[in-house]
C-alpha cells in the first residue's frame, strides 16, 4: 500500500448522490472522503451527458424535493448555470431543470470545499477490506499507486453497488426472472437547431407528438422537450429499437441534447458487454443525427456537438436493503415513518427487451415516501446506499433512478452516515427522528 487516508464517513461515487451524501456529511462536522473514478464529478449527469434533471415536483406542481438539491439549482441560476424548474412541454411531468454541466462541476467542487470533504479523483475502488460484519477500509487504484482509505461508515453512491458487491453484502440486478437491465442510451448533443421551426411544426401537427404534449402553451412557455417525431421515425425504420424520437432543448437557445440511442441485452457491470455497448451507442449517434438532419424539420443546419463521454447506465446492481421499494408503494402514493426523501416521478421503464417505456403515474397526492430502510444494507452493519442502488424492486428503480431522487436520497445517506459515526451505533440503529430532524434543518421536504 503507498498511503493510507483516515476518515469517518467514506463516499464512493462521486455522481449526483455521492456530491449530496459528501456534503450532508461534511456539513455534520466529521471528516469525509468522496471517491470518484473520472477526473471530475457529477456521475451520469456529466460523465453521461444525461439532461435535463426531472423532477422536483409532483404532477400536480408541488415541490417535493428540496434541501441541498435545490440549493445546487439556486446556486446554478446564481451562476448563470440553470433557469430553474420550468415546465416539461413533453407533457410527461411538470417541471424540467435544464443546467449547464460544467458549470454544475466547478459549482459543486465550490460546495464540497466548504462543507470540508476531501475529494479523490481518477480513483477507482476495486477493493474493500471487510471483517465481522464490517467494512474497514476501501481500495483505490490510480496513478499514485494503491490508497487504503479507512473509515467508520461508508456510503454506496457508485450507480452499480460495486462497494456492497465487494464488501460481500447480497445485491440484486435488473428484474426478477432473467435478470435484464433497462436499456443504456448514449446521449449526445446538437447545436445549429431552429427551435422556433420545431416549435411551429409541433403546432401545426400535433398528432405527430405525445398525447400528453401541451400543444395550446406552445406559444406561451420555454420549448423544453419534445417526444413524438412518429411518423419520420417510422418511416425512417432505423435499427434502433425505439418508437418515437425523444430530446430536450438547452442550455443555448440553439441547442438539444438527444435521448434516443437504446442498447438493450447488455450488462453494465461486465467489461466485455460494456465495451460492446460503448461501440453500440456511438455507432447509433451517427445514424441517429444523420436521421434528425435529414428528416426532422429545425434540424437541416445542425449538427453533432458532443457525445456522452460515457454510455449512460440506467439499470445495474442495487443493494438488499432491510425494505424493497416497490411498485404499489410508488403508485398508490404510500406514506412511511421512517421517511427520508420523497418522489413526484412516475415509474418510467425503459423496456429491457422491447420498443416502448412502460409508465404508471402516482396517486394519492402525487408522491411517493423513500423509507430510510431502503438505504440500510443487510450484513454490512456501517453500509448505506443512495441514488440509484438503493433497496428497490426493478419497477421501483425506474423512479426512484432520477436525479432529484438520487440527489435526496443521497443527502439522506450522508447525514445518516455521520450521525452513526457520531453515535457509534450501526446504520440500522440510526435514530430515525434525529435523522428527519437534522433533515429537516438541512430544509429536505418530508411532507
Ligand atoms: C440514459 C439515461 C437517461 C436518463 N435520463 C434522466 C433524465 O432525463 N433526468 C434525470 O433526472 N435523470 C435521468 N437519468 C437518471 C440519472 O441520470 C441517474 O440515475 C443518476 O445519475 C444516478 O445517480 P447516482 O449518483 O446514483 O449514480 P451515477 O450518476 O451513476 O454516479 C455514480 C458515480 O460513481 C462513480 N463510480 C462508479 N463506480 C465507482 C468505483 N468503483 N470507484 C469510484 N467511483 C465509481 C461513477 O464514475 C459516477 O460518477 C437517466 C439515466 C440514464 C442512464
């Protein structure tokens, strides 16, 4: 080993709950370390290209996801970096939040140094020391050799659960059954679109878009997404095994990032079939843009201006936590005690074998209580989860997966973390009111 790092709370993944977890930490005063494999953070959100974050709201326009999220958009629009929430003209939710991804990097470096968190890039954790029920240490490689970061808790935020897979802790992947994974997507971006020219043409044809799509505002709110496209797309008949064409417009008024691509049957924890999908993804880019320059009207002068620098993960490992979210929760809108972050998205399935997305709304009044639970892992007694491998179903997943929701629960597993560090008690015996309290202060929305 070339150097050991002594922490409290240890975060691997520095994607958009691993930024969350780091902060809730730092902001409780004990020493944390944030672990990221790229050269900068943000996770799917930057290393992805994944745009715009959806939703901070229910459908029905309430605010349901606050705290350190929001306070990353505030300080994006501060910034210049974000016109905040506006509304989804896709029709698919309410509000959108378009931000610009490297202002959002350099922004939240800004806030993980004033919260005190240690940031480590270029790391990858390949190895965790794990003893009598307990994670020791975490394993880096880089290109100062082998680092040993030691700690008392340690939060999961690496996407694919790689820190309870390594620690030995049970995980799950993709749907029961065969085990399939939503499908990847690699994202890219156009520039040299006329908008104003897809924004008539939506108006003129709007049975060629989503049914939910708010023709009558058109003229009146920002153009934020479209979906539809259908006949071009049909008649087009692409390999791309997808029913209608899907992007979102911004930050530059003449650009959209593109959310078409589909790579289905492939693992995301297997080199080989990554690598397979990285190839897969780019290759549909090119068909996929060549396709909207010569068919979609607004796009006749545009043209690639960059592509994810990786393929976007949907669907990996997530962890066995002491409760799985499931479906009927999320849709019959279920309340729990032990809440830590709540969800207005609709469960969102990007069919892991077929064309379509699968969606079923929420009801009650429109969101869905996260349970601290969901967080907790079994066997590992200082593991937490957040984002996007916490405890769910496969169906659960397809909305607990958004950014907003990650964000929460992230900020949830950070301060969850200290307070098991500061108490010295296990991540199950967390005391959830003092949890909720120290939340709340933190201005999370838990009700
Ligand atoms: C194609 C696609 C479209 C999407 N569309 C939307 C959308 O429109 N709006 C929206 O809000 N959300 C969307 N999402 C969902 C959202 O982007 C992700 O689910 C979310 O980013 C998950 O956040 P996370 O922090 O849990 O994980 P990630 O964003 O995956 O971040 C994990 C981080 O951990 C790092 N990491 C992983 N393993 C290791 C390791 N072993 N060592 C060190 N670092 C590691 C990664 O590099 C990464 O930075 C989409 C996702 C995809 C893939």
């Amino acid at each position: 080993m070339n150097q050991t790092i002594e922490a409290d709370v240890v975060v691997v993944g520095g994607g958009p709950a691993g930024i969350n977890a780091a902060i809730a930490a730092g902001r409780q005063g004990v020493r944390t370390v944030l672990i990221e494999r790229h050269g900068f953070v943000g996770g799917m959100s930057t290393a992805a290209s994944v745009y715009p974050w959806m939703t901070f709201h229910t459908e029905q326009g309430e605010q349901v996801i606050q705290g350190i999220a929001q306070e990353i958009v505030d300080r994006l629009m501060q910034a210049g970096g974000s016109p905040g929430h506006l509304r989804d003209t896709v029709g698919f939710v309410h509000t959108v939040t378009p931000y610009h991804a490297d202002i959002f990097k350099v922004l939240v470096l800004d806030m993980l140094k004033e919260a005190g968190v240690q940031l480590l890039v270029h790391s990858f954790v390949d190895r965790v020391i794990a003893e009598d029920g307990r994670i020791r240490a975490v394993e880096i490689t880089g290109k100062s050799g082998r680092i040993a970061i030691r700690g008392s808790v340690f939060v999961d935020t690496s996407g694919d659960a790689d820190l309870a897979y390594l620690s030995g802790a049970p995980v799950f992947k993709g749907r029961d059954g065969d085990h399939r994974t939503q499908p990847m997507t690699m994202k890219f971006r156009m520039r040299g679109v006329d908008l104003g020219r897809v924004r008539r043409y939506m108006i003129e044809n709007p049975d060629n878009f989503y049914r939910k799509t708010p023709i009558a505002e058109l003229d009146k709110i920002p153009l934020t997404g479209v979906q539809g496209f259908y006949s071009q797309w049909k008649e087009a008949n692409l390999p791309i095994n997808r029913d209608q064409v899907l992007f979102f417009t911004g930050p530059a008024d003449d650009e959209v990032l593109v959310n078409c691509t589909r790579v289905q049957g492939l693992d995301a924890t297997n080199v080989l079939d990554l690598t397979q999908a990285e190839e897969e993804g780019r290759r549909q880019v090119l068909m996929m843009a060549e396709f909207m320059q010569k068919k979609l009207p607004g796009f006749e002068r545009a043209s690639i201006s960059s592509v994810g620098t990786q393929i976007g993960v949907r669907e990996s490992r997530r962890i066995d936590g002491l409760y799985h979210l499931t479906i009927e929760d999320v849709v019959e809108g279920r309340k729990f005690d032990d809440v830590i972050a709540r969800s207005g998205y609709p469960v969102d399935i990007h069919d892991p074998t077929g064309k379509g997305v699968k969606a079923a709304w929420i009801g009650g009044d429109g969101a869905y209580d996260i349970p601290y639970r969901c967080l907790v892992a079994k066997e590992i007694d200082n593991l937490l989860a957040a984002g996007r491998c916490i405890s769910t179903t496969h169906e659960a997943l397809a909305t607990t997966r958004l950014t907003p929701s990650c964000m929460a629960t992230g900020q949830a597993a950070g301060t969850a973390a200290a307070l098991a560090h500061k108490r010295s008690v296990r991540a199950a015996d967390v005391d959830v009111a003092e949890l909720q309290a120290e939340l709340l202060k933190e201005n999370a929305c838990l009700r």
